[in-house]
C-alpha cells in the first residue's frame, strides 16, 4: 500500500463528516443529493466531502444523466483494516522482543 494514498485515506477518516458518509454509504448507494439531504450544511460543503473521499479512493462514483451517484469502496477499507492490524501486530511483536 502506497504511503501517500494511506495519508490521504486516514485525513479523509479524521472528519467525523465523512466517517457518517461513509457509514451512511454502508447501507447502499446513494446520490450526492440524497447525501447531502442528510446533513444541516450546504450542498457544496458535502460535495467538498464526497470530492476528499473520492480522492482518498474511499467511494466511487458514477454519473446517471444529471446526478451522481455514490458507492462505498469496501475493498480500500479492507486494505486500510489490514494495514492497521499489521501495524499493531508488529509493535506487539516489538514489545515482546524488548
């Protein structure tokens, strides 16, 4: 896993904004109308949101004539869950060592 897009992957889990997204994505795409209709902020501010997420390869999106729809990409959550376990595997394994 390329350290660059792992950065890009955790900033984008930092926002407490996103992670809802994220968790609301969980129950089935969505568009960024539906999304935003969620939230009490402007829809250029979701849409500023969902642009992060998607740079961090968190969700995909696809356009379906004038909206655009939003899916979680589950498969890029693994990999961050696995690079966090390891990492805690090997400070176990350091620790034990000292």
């Amino acid at each position: 896993m390329k350290l660059r897009q792992l950065n890009m992957q955790f900033k984008a889990l930092s926002d407490k904004t996103r992670r809802r997204i994220l968790e609301l994505l969980k129950e089935g795409d969505l568009t960024a109308g539906e999304i935003a209709e969620r939230f009490e902020m402007t829809k250029p501010s979701i849409t500023h949101h969902l642009n992060i997420l998607y740079q961090a390869d968190l969700v995909d999106r696809e356009r379906q004539g004038q909206f655009i729809c939003y899916t979680l990409n589950t498969s890029v959550l693994q990999d961050v869950m696995s690079w966090l376990l390891d990492f805690f595997e090997d400070n176990e394994e350091e620790g034990r060592d000292e």
